[in-house]
C-alpha cells in the first residue's frame, strides 16, 4: 500500500481513506453519531465515499489546472502534479 496515492474508500477498506477522512471531520464537527444500526453507518459511509471519489475524481481529471510553481536558481519552473490514485 503506497502512501502517497489518493484512495477514496470502500466500505470493506475504510481505514485510511479520504472517506474516513471526512467521516472524521464531521464526528469532530458534530460530535459522534449516536448509536445507530449498522445500516445507517454503512449508508453514511457510502455517501462518504462517493463524495470522495467525485473529489479525487475531479481532480484527477483537472490535474493541468493545478500548477506548483518554484525557482531553481535563475530558473522559473511550471509544472503539474501527477496525482496517483489507489483503487
């Protein structure tokens, strides 16, 4: 597992996700959801990780629009990033 791609989630591969990411954002948010049947965990979670994969997505498709900009020296330098994504 490469740390340095984004992965969305999956309800069976959670952990370490842009979907637990925002799940985490919201408990922090909002507090922690009261207790709940697993089917409502499971339904938020899967509206978590649509969220995340539209973001990552996006920004995958639009990677030209996102320009890093640095000196090297006397030497401007425009490039893209290359955004990995785990599947």
């Amino acid at each position: 597992m490469s740390t340095d791609e984004l992965y969305a989630g999956a309800l069976a591969k959670f952990d370490d996700s842009m979907a637990k990411e925002i799940e985490d954002a919201l408990t922090k948010l909002i507090g922690p959801l009261p207790s709940a049947p697993q089917k409502l965990v499971e339904d938020r979670r899967a509206l978590f990780i649509a969220i995340a994969n539209g973001v990552i997505n996006h920004l995958k498709n639009k990677q030209a629009a996102l320009e890093i900009e640095f000196d090297v020296g006397s030497v401007h330098v425009t490039t893209n990033p290359d955004i990995k994504v785990r599947t």
